[in-house]
C-alpha cells in the first residue's frame, strides 16, 4: 500500500546498498567538514562587525549577502569549469556556505528589531536582505560565467 518507486534501497543488490550508503557517509561527512569551517568564520565576522541594540544587524546582513555571491560564484565554476569531485558541492556549498550563511539569525533579528520598538529597521533589513542576497547571487553567476567563457576562450575550448 505505501511501496515507494522511488527507494533507493528497494530490490537492489546488497553491494548497492553498501555503496549508496557510503556515498551518503561521505556527503555528510563533506558537509561536516566544512560546516566545522564555515561556522567559525561567521562567529569571526560577527566578532568584529557590532551593531548597536537597536540597530541595523550587518554582521548577519554582510555574512548572507557576502555567501549569497560566493554560493553563484562557485556553483557555476563547480558544475561548469573545474573537474568533476564527489565531495566538493556539499564540503564548500552546502557545509561552509550552509554555515557561514544564516536564515535563523536573520528571522530572529527582524522579530527583534519588531518587539524592540525599531519596525522600520525590522522592515528595511527583512526587504533589503532578500533584495542584497538575490542580486549578489545573481552576480555571482554573472562573475562565475565570464571566468569560465575566458578560461575556455584562453584554452581554445569556445566555437564563435
């Protein structure tokens, strides 16, 4: 009644199982290796960059929108220029990127620049990080995309 096309583990040999759960051990792995180095570099922006009580959070607004760009940046020269690595999307995109960024930080900023009286920040900084992190994503993937057409036209890899 509540079978699954979609299981991975569903009707496949015993070595394959063996083999998707390694790969799924060295993901989480990767991810943990560079969550343990993104969240140390956050708290260390956050360390030097202070806001006043009442004031617009730009450590968490420098730390999203700075990881929104790098996020475009590299996932365009991960998948489209370097070589394939099993590891490096989820170590760099998903552990580092992942950690050093935050959407938790962010909601409890807003709600507490509502409860303390500061609305208008509340709304400029809800707005104006979501607006700062698309475009820096944006720009990233722009950036990313003119490395890599130049490093294939310097490697005589691009047809025009």
């Amino acid at each position: 009644m509540f079978e699954s096309a979609g299981d991975p583990f569903r009707d496949r040999p015993r070595t394959g199982r063996r083999h998707v759960l390694r790969a799924r051990v060295g993901s989480v792995a990767a991810v943990a290796a560079g969550g343990a180095l993104g969240g140390p570099a956050r708290y260390a922006l956050e360390a030097r960059v202070t806001a006043p009580a009442a004031g617009y959070p730009w450590a968490t607004f420098s730390a999203n929108v700075a990881g929104a760009f790098v996020l475009g940046l590299l996932l365009v020269l991960i998948l489209d220029l370097w070589p394939p690595r099993r590891y490096l999307r989820p170590f760099l995109a998903v552990g580092f990127i992942g950690s050093f960024t935050t959407f938790s930080t962010w909601m409890v900023e807003v709600g507490e620049l509502v409860s303390g009286g500061s609305p208008l920040i509340a709304v400029l900084y809800l707005s104006g990080s979501l607006t700062a992190g698309l475009a820096a994503t944006g720009l990233g993937l722009l950036v990313g995309r003119a490395v890599a057409r130049r490093r294939r036209k310097i490697s005589g890899q691009e047809s025009r």
